[in-house]
C-alpha cells in the first residue's frame, strides 16, 4: 500500500502520542517498583564469609554491591569449624557485612 509523507507522519505522530500516553499512565507504577527494588536492596544485609587471603576482595565486593561501609568481625571458634570461604573452599577467618 501506497502512503503519502503526510499520512506517515501522521502514523508516527499517533504512535509517539499514545507511547507517551501509555508512560504517563504507567509512570507512577515504574516509580513505585523503582523505589520498592532500593528499599529491598537497602533491608538486605549482605554477609560474605573470608579467609585471609580473600578479605580484601570481599571488602571490595561488599562496598561496589552495597555502596555501604562494610563491617569486618573474626568468626568465633565454633562458627569457624562450620564456615567455609565464600570464594575457595578454606576456612572463613572473617565476615563481611553491612551495618
């Protein structure tokens, strides 16, 4: 089918019209999702388990994941005997988590 350049444009003047008639419709919702995925990132606390060899890294994996100070504690001696690395198979010295 043959269109003229007018009817295009009024084809692509409708599409823009209703894409944007559908955001603000839906803007409210994509805010609402947005803010609900921050404030579920923000309640998890995050908790990676170290060796020695691995705490620097899992102190830098904690900030670029969480963008929140890490808190570093030694494992009691019961935990140690139970808790692995969380990146090799030694036994955990350390636990990073958030506040």
């Amino acid at each position: 089918m043959y269109t003229t350049g007018r009817e295009e444009k009024g084809l692509s003047f409708l599409l823009v019209f209703c894409l944007l008639q559908w955001v603000v419709d839906n803007i409210s919702k994509i805010v609402n999702k947005f803010v609900e995925i921050s404030e579920k990132k923000e309640g998890l606390k995050m908790k990676t388990y170290s060796c020695e060899t691995h705490i620097d890294h899992a102190l830098d994996m904690h900030v670029a994941e969480t963008e929140q100070f890490p808190m570093m504690d030694f494992l009691s001696e019961e935990e140690k005997l139970s808790t692995t690395c969380s990146y090799c198979e030694q036994s955990a010295t350390y636990v990073v988590s958030s506040k």
